[in-house]
C-alpha cells in the first residue's frame, strides 16, 4: 500500500466520520432537515459497509422544497445578472477550496477510482465559473428589423425547475444541471440519485457557505417513486432536468404532462466507436480502451461498441486484449486503480448477468466476464471484452453501463453506418480515419447528437450536449442551456408609419 492510498484512507474516513454519526438530511429554504425522521442506509460499493443514514424524503418535505424555491424565485430572478455572476463565482471558489473532500467523498460513496474524481471538483467549479460568467447576458436576445416595425427577443427564467442527476458521476453531472438554471435565474429542487447522495449535500453546505439566498437552492433526498414523482409532478415546478436511464425519462414524461411541464432528458446510449483501416492505430487503441474503461464504463457516452474494419481487425483485437488485461482495477481510493467497483450491487448483478447473455447469444468472451473475488467484497468486475459478436446480440443493444465492450467487425464504410445507426439510441458516437472526405461524410450519416472525429470525449462548455431518439431531448451547453430554462418573448414596436388595417369607420 502506497503512502498516497494510506494518506487518502485516512482522510477519507475523516470525511465521512460525519457522515456516518448523523442523518444526512435535506437542504430546504436554507436550513437543513432530517424531514419526517424515516431514513435509509448508504452504502459503500467498496466493501458494502454503511455510509450512514440518509433522510427519505417524503411528498411533504418535497412540496416544501417546491415551495420554498418559489418562494425565493421573484427575488433571485430580478437580481441583476452582474450579482448573480458574482454570487456563483464565489460558489466556484468554494467548491475549490473542498475539492480534495469532494473527490474523496465521491470515490467512496460511488465507486469511481481517485484518479477521476481529483478532476471532478475542478470540472463542477468550471461549470459553475462558465454560466456565472453568462450571467449578465442570459437575458439577452435578438433585434429583427422590418421596414415599418422593429422586433425585439428577451428571455426571462422560466421558474422553479427539477434537477433529477444520476449515480455515475453525481457531483460534476449536478453542477452541470444547476449552474446553468442559476445563472439564468432559476430556483432549484435537486433530487440527487438515492445511491449516491453525499456530494449532494456537500453542494448544499456550500450553497449556504456561499451565501445563496434561502431557497434558491433545495436539496431532498429519496426515492424516485415517492420524491422523485411529486417533484416532477408539483405545480410550482415549471420545468425539469434529468440525467438517468431512458425508461426513468418516459416516466417522467408522463409525470409532467398534466402541468405540461417542459422536459430536458439525458439519458441512455449504446454508443459506437469506429475504427477505420486507416486509423492512427495507436491514439484510436487509446481512445477505445479509455472510453469504456474509464469511470467504470458508468458513463453515458461511453463507447461500448466497437466496430473494427476487417483489414485491422485480428491485429486490433489483439492489442486490446493486451490492453484490458491490464487495467488495474482495484479499492478507488488507491491512485494507482483505473477501475474501482460498480455503484450498488444491484447494478453489479445486472452487468455480471450480461456474461451469462453473452454467451448465450453465441459471442466469445475474450477477456474478464467474472467477479474480482480476491478485492473482498465489493462490488468489483474484471473488465471484460466480447469478442466474434454482431450487433443482434443483446450486449450489442442494450445498455450495459459497466466496464464491457463489443467487438464487431465490418467491410464497407455503408455497413459502419448501418450497424451504427440500427439502435434505439443516439447520445455519442466516434470515428477514427484519416480520409476527411469519409470522416464528413459519416458526419452527417451517423444518428447521434454528439460525433467526435479522432478523438475521445472532448467537452466544449459553449457546444451543444445532448442525444437523439431513446437518449434524450433538447441540448446543453453555452446558450443551449439558457434555451431551456428561460422563456422567449417577442416585442414588436411600429415606426409609426405602417397601415393600420380599417374596420367599421
């Protein structure tokens, strides 16, 4: 054991001494609660022993945090957007000065190796610095000008919105939501994943360090069934934000349709990498070892299918197998670990039951397809490679979300995008050739709502991120994310010298 693991031990387990002595509670209209008093038990995917208590909120504690957010909604709205910049700044240098907790906290109560979650905090303080600096200008919109009339766009926040983030990586997917709904001007209800809910409360702590006013800012915990429906079904909630699986989407979907709430989803993909002959052999090896081992394989844009040219396809193959051999999985506190255990048990039943499929279906499990037994007991899988698969296999079209790719192999650059294309999905996808007439082509050819050309996942806070067909609607990033929660109204103004139409003179 290194000194750096040691010293990550023992500073984690400060951390969480809190945790595990109280009930971690709710953040509502600034104060924190431990609601009704019914809780449930955290765990830890490391070793599966508690985290603590967490409070279960109820459908009370969920129409006080509704109501509390709108509540504070005139104030926060009519806040100069220069006030608001400086409020989510200083929120910015807060996350920073607690990063190291951060990270810690998140790697024990998710799963996520160290090596991740370092970059975590600074990434959610990035997030909140880019939307802070926007601020000021959310509101602004278009002049149109006619001969005889001028128009003229403003937005304005829409209200109180929901943010529902998931398990995989909670701390930065919720400072991706929030920050862009603050700086617009929106109060939020943040239902945080039931799995992973310590990150969630540490945002709360330094919302309040911060100095965001009372109830701007609402945290309830629970489960989907109970704090989850009410708040995608409340009222005063106009708008809702989820990062989840596709069928969560189409239950909310539902929730919100008698107040016509309006939705931005998030959610699954089956996300295919291409690698072309012509390929840079070793950065495209890179890039799909990291795309899917990365984070667990807990990520929505991972690329978990792999579809390899036939020209390159034997010497590929057998350089990732070389490569997924080697991954160090391991405790996620220990630097050296690439791949620490899956989430939740219940999720690890689900990715290990998928080797079983596997072989059903008639794919060769290449590498992994078992249980790390000698790491105790966590929830930890080999990474695992199939291998001699096609895209009507189940691990070819269903989602996964653990550390397991699939290899397919293909002839013709048409029969790339028709095995890329036949899923229910559309999130990601990526390419890798070095013909730039093909590489436009499948631009525009493959479904997806995010493509990236020689490149793993690269993200440009300004660039629209979202999916098509079963993983989601509407964007964010940059104005995208204004676009959805704020309003857009029209002001038309004559010149004074237009026609007025007559009637009954």
């Amino acid at each position: 054991m290194s000194n750096e693991f040691e010293q990550n031990l023992e500073k984690a387990g400060n951390y969480l001494q809190r945790f595990q002595s109280t009930v971690t509670g709710h953040f509502i209209g600034g104060e924190f609660t431990a609601g009704n008093g019914k809780t449930f038990s955290n765990t830890t995917p490391v070793d599966q022993s508690t985290l603590g208590e967490v409070a279960e909120g109820s459908v009370d504690d969920v129409d006080a945090a509704c109501e509390a957010a709108e509540a504070a909604f005139a104030n926060w709205r009519d806040m100069p957007g220069a006030e608001r910049k400086k409020l989510l700044n200083h929120f910015a240098d807060k996350i920073v000065e607690r990063a190291e907790e951060i990270a810690l906290v998140e790697s024990m109560d998710c799963g996520q190796a160290i090596r991740f979650m370092k970059a975590a905090a600074v990434r959610g303080a990035a997030n909140f610095r880019f939307f802070a600096d926007k601020a000021p200008e959310a509101g602004d919109g278009q002049a149109l000008l006619q001969a005889e009339h001028t128009n003229y766009t403003l937005r304005y926040p829409i209200g109180p919105v929901g943010i529902i983030t998931p398990w995989n990586t909670p701390f930065m997917l919720a400072t991706w939501k929030i920050a862009p709904a603050l700086a617009a001007g929106c109060t939020i209800v943040h239902k945080p994943a039931e799995l992973t809910p310590l990150s969630a409360y540490l945002l709360a702590e330094i919302a309040k360090d911060a100095g965001i006013p009372d109830g701007v800012w609402n945290t309830v915990n629970g489960f989907g069934e109970v704090s989850g429906k009410r708040l995608t079904e409340h009222p005063a909630i106009k708008a809702v934000a989820l990062v989840g699986e596709s069928a969560t989407g189409s239950h909310i979907m539902r929730q919100g349709a008698e107040t016509l709430k309006r939705m931005h989803f998030e959610l699954g993909g089956k996300n295919p990498v291409i690698v072309f002959d012509d390929a840079d052999f070793d950065r495209a090896l890179d890039a799909v070892v990291f795309m899917i081992y990365s984070l667990n394989g807990q990520r929505c844009t991972s690329s978990s299918r792999l579809l390899i040219q036939s020209g390159i396809r034997e010497r590929f193959v057998a350089a990732l197998e070389e490569r997924v051999r080697k991954l160090r999985v391991g405790h996620p506190l220990d630097p050296q670990t690439e791949v620490g255990p899956l989430v939740h048990s219940g999720h690890f039943n689900k990715v290990m039951s998928y080797m079983d499929i596997a072989r059903q279906d008639g794919a060769t499990v290449a590498v992994g397809g078992q249980r790390r037994d000698d790491l105790g007991a966590g929830n930890y899988v080999a990474p695992t490679l199939f291998t001699n698969a096609d895209n009507n296999m189940r691990v070819a079209r269903e989602e996964i979300f653990g550390p397991v790719l699939t290899a397919i192999s293909f002839d013709t650059e048409e029969q790339a995008v028709a095995i890329a294309n036949d899923t229910d999905y559309g999130l990601s996808a990526y390419i890798w050739t070095e013909n730039s007439g093909r590489a436009m082509r499948l631009a525009r050819q493959v479904e997806a709502g995010m493509l990236w050309i020689n490149s793993e996942n690269n993200r440009n806070l300004p660039s629209p991120f979202g999916g098509v067909k079963m993983s989601g609607i509407g964007r964010d990033g940059g104005d995208y994310s204004f676009d959805f929660y704020m309003e857009t109204k029209n002001v038309c103004v004559a010149h004074g010298t237009h026609k007025v139409p007559v009637l009954g003179r």
